[in-house]
C-alpha cells in the first residue's frame, strides 16, 4: 500500500458487522493495526465474546451489541463512520435450508437496513461480503464474476440479492458498493464447533482429538478454499481503491486454485503430524452428499487483480498450515 492509502485508512472511521465473527474479528484486528478508528457491531448469533476481548482492550475499537434486523441499531452503528465492511450474516447452506426464513430474514432483511443505515448516514463505501453460492448450478470454470447459475440453496439466494440491493442502491440513491463474493474462507478464529462448523476447522478439531473426520460423498468435490489473510488484503484494497471504475462491482475473493476434500484432509493430516505423529494414522470416512452443495468451485481473479490490484500472498498450504498451527496452540 502507498502513503496516501496507508493515511486514509488510519484517518477512517469503519464499522465492521458480524464483528464477533470469524471474518470479522479478523478484518477489525487488522484495521485496529493500520490505526483506523474501528466500530464492531454484532448480536453473537453465532459469533463470540472470546472473539472480540482483546480488541476492546483497544483505545481505537468501540462495540456495539445489537442486531442488523433492527433498524435503530443499524443506524446507531454507522453514525460518523466513513466505510462499512459488512460481514453479519447467517452462514451456511444446511442452516438456511433448515430454516430459510431466519437465514433470509438475517441476510435480506438485515442486509437491507444496513444499506438504508449508511444511505442515511452518507458513508463513502458499503463493503459487503458476499458468496460464491452465487454462482450455483452454473458449470463454467473457472467462475468469472459475469457469469453465474441458478442458486441451489436459500443461503445462495440470500446472497445473490445483496448483490442486487447493492447495485439497486447505486442506481437510486448513489450509495458506492463492493461486493466480495468470499470462497471457502479459513484460518484463525474459524468456529470448529456446531452442527453448521465449516470443514477445515471441524476437521482439524475431530482430528486432533483423534477421530476420523467423515467426508459427505466421495472427496471429489473440489473448493478454491480461501486464506483469511487473502480476505482481509481484498477488504482493505475495497476501502482505499481510488480507481472509480472497481467501485460498484463484485469481485471473487479466493486464491485461483481448487482443491478436492480427499487432498484437503491428506495436508491436514500431514500438517497436524508434526505435532502429533499418531494423527498421520486416522482413517477418513465417507457419509452421503449434501443437498445444496456445489460439486466444484473455482475462481478466476483477474478482476480483483486488474482493478482493485489484487496480490494473494497465501496459497492453500502456506494458509493451512498458518491456520493449523493456531489450532494447535489455542484449541488443543
Ligand atoms: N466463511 C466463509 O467461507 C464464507 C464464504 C462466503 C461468504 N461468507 C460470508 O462472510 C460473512 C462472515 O462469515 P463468517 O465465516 O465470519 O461467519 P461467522 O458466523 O463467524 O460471522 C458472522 C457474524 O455475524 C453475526 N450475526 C449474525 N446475525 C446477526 C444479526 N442479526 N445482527 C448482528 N450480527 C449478526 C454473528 O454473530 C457472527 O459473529 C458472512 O456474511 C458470510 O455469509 C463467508
């Protein structure tokens, strides 16, 4: 980053939704770090306490409890701040296909007054993440941005209206908006419990613990599994991009490579047995396919690249073995 972008983001004032979260605990340590003023918002629906208690140790770091399907909160949060990195949302494809009405109610309704909230409170930039669900049935590979399926989940359609309020709050009320479509994102902080945990943390728990991890189908399936720090680069270039032509836009935000679940639990298996050789040993087991799972995603990033000067400095071993460590250290 330049002089000029490393000021403007220690002169900024950012609100981080869903600051509880995994992504979002993430985004406001390193916004905390560039020595921008930081608002967390968040309603612990799925995110934790644990998550924020070292940043609000930080003079810089305000939190706010409250929910993004109550419009008064919304405003509260965005009041005096510069750009929003809204990341509050109901993970999760089984979870909204369970029960689609709080996904949609969480991630359309919530969505919707959270744009309204920085409409009113004339906000530079609305930062959103949004999904590679987005892409859903569609076969094309790698995924360009322009070109996406019918979505095969709830969560999916959620996702995909974001990006349509988005672009409708540009046209009619020239609200500026970068949407993040996020694949597969890993590392620090990932929730490895609950029945909705993503794969890596939940395998990388079973396994330090010694059991087989249980693969749905048969590992074929392949994802463009995403380090958090890869994220956090393509949050922080949303914020301080000056080129008006990135602005208004989706972006993948993954590393451009795809791996299948029998590969991704072989590096984790080999990771882990640097710290304990008896995980080199555990069987893997297979279950049944999940409804609403995309077999294969891969992302081009030539967009990001190109416009917003996207650089991902972690591909999948590097991050794996980044976020195994942590797991190792804080969780074991
Ligand atoms: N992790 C991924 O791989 C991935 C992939 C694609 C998109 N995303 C999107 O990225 C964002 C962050 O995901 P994450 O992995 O950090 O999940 P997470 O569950 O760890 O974080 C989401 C946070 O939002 C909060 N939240 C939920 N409902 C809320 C509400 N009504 N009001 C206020 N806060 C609320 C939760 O408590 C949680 O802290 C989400 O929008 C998610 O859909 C994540």
């Amino acid at each position: 980053m330049n002089t000029n972008q490393l000021e403007l983001l220690s002169s900024s004032k950012v609100l981080v939704t869903g600051a509880a979260g995994f992504i979002g605990s993430n985004l406001c340590e390193a916004l905390l770090e560039s020595g921008s003023t930081v608002v967390g918002l968040d309603n612990f629906a799925t995110g934790h306490k644990k998550n924020i208690s070292e940043l609000e140790k930080h003079a810089n770091f305000t939190f706010i409890e409250g929910d993004i399907r109550n419009l008064d909160d919304c405003h509260k949060a965005c009041n005096g701040v510069n750009y929003i990195l809204h990341q509050a949302a109901l993970g999760s494809v089984p979870r909204s296909i369970n029960d689609p009405i709080t996904s949609n109610d969480v991630n359309v309704g919530g969505f919707l007054n959270m744009l309204v909230a920085a409409r009113d409170a004339e906000v530079k930039r609305f930062i959103y993440a949004a999904s590679s669900s987005t892409y859903g049935d569609s076969k094309s590979m790698p995924k360009v941005e322009e070109k996406i399926g019918k979505p095969l989940s709830p969560y999916a359609i959620t996702k995909y209206v974001n990006e349509l309020y988005a672009d409708n709050f540009k046209k009619t009320y020239d609200l500026d908006t970068v949407g993040l479509r996020y694949f597969n994102v890993f590392g620090r902080k990932q929730d490895p419990n609950g029945a909705y945990a993503a794969v890596i943390p939940k395998f990388v728990m079973q396994l330090m613990e010694h059991e087989s991890p249980v693969i749905n189908g048969d590992g074929s399936f392949s994802r463009d599994f995403t380090y958090i720090d890869n994220v956090i680069q393509m949050n922080m270039l949303a914020i301080v991009t000056d080129n008006n032509e990135a602005l208004n836009n989706v972006y993948n935000t993954a590393f451009g490579e795809r791996t299948t679940l029998n590969e991704l639990v072989m590096l984790l298996k080999e990771y882990l047995s640097d710290f304990d050789s008896e995980i080199a040993k555990i069987d893997v087991k297979n279950g049944p396919e999940r409804r609403g799972d995309v077999p294969h995603s891969l992302a081009s990033v030539d967009k990001a690249k190109s416009l917003l000067g996207y650089n991902p400095k972690f591909d999948i071993k590097s991050g794996l073995k980044e976020a195994v460590k942590w797991y190792w250290d804080n969780l074991k």
